[in-house]
C-alpha cells in the first residue's frame, strides 16, 4: 500500500528528471576539476550517455540504483504496484544492456557510474581511468 494518495505520488514522480540529476552533476563537476571536457547527453550516440568525452571516444552514464536496478540497498522493488513496476525496471535494465552494446559497436567505451559509488568518487575505478585516459590523450 503507498503512503501517498494517487494524486501526491503523480506529483512527486512528475519531478524526477532524466537528465542532470545530482549524482550526474557531481560526477560532472569532479570531471571538470580533474581538467576532463565533455559534452552533455550526445544525441548520436545510443541512450544519449550523461557525459560524452570525444577525445577518448568515452559514453558515460550515470545510473540512479532504483531506476536502473543496481542490487544495492537503494535498489528495492516497490511493495505496491508490482504488476507496473517490476516490467518498468526489468525494461530499464533490457534498454541499458542494448544501449551499452550498441555503443560498444561504435567503437566507444561506455561506462556506467552507479548513483551509490558517488559518495566515494575518488575510489570509483572508472572515473579514474577515464581522468588517466583523458590526460594522457592530452599529452599525444
């Protein structure tokens, strides 16, 4: 049973945002510090990656642990509504695997952030290879 009426969670869902969300604003804002330049949500490129980075051919998406299903604590399958959410979430995932394929076969390297791993950005292995790549392009 939701604790909210139909009308109040119409609300609230209609505020969610697919793009420039927080953990990608952060993700965004430590790139930048770490002299990393990207474009914003390339619309050439299959599910329109967060953050873009040209000049080491790199998609990366930054994945909310609920909407994406990630498997940590921030990823429980609502109690009520089964029957809507649980084929919304499982379609989430399908989209993100094709997506990341296709990308791959266009020579990219995509990389998914989790929206959990941000509170420890330094320790997130990714976004240090990405920042190690992007430097050493630099150099080239």
């Amino acid at each position: 049973m939701d604790v909210f009426t139909k009308s109040a969670r119409s609300e609230i869902m209609k505020r969610i945002r697919s793009q420039n969300s927080k953990p990608e604003i952060k993700l965004r804002k430590y790139l930048y510090g770490m002299g990393v330049r990207y474009r914003l949500h390339n619309i050439k490129l299959p599910g329109r990656p967060d953050i873009c980075i040209g000049r080491i051919k790199t998609a990366v998406f930054v994945h909310g642990c609920f909407w994406h299903q990630h498997g940590c604590s921030r990823s429980n399958m609502p109690k009520s509504n089964i029957k809507y959410w649980k084929p919304k979430l499982e379609r989430n995932k399908e989209r993100d695997r094709e997506n990341l394929e296709s990308i791959y076969e266009l020579n990219w390297n995509p990389v998914v952030v989790w929206e959990c791993q941000l509170k420890d950005i330094e320790q997130i292995k990714e976004v240090d290879n990405i920042i190690k790549l992007y430097r050493k392009s630099m150099e080239a």
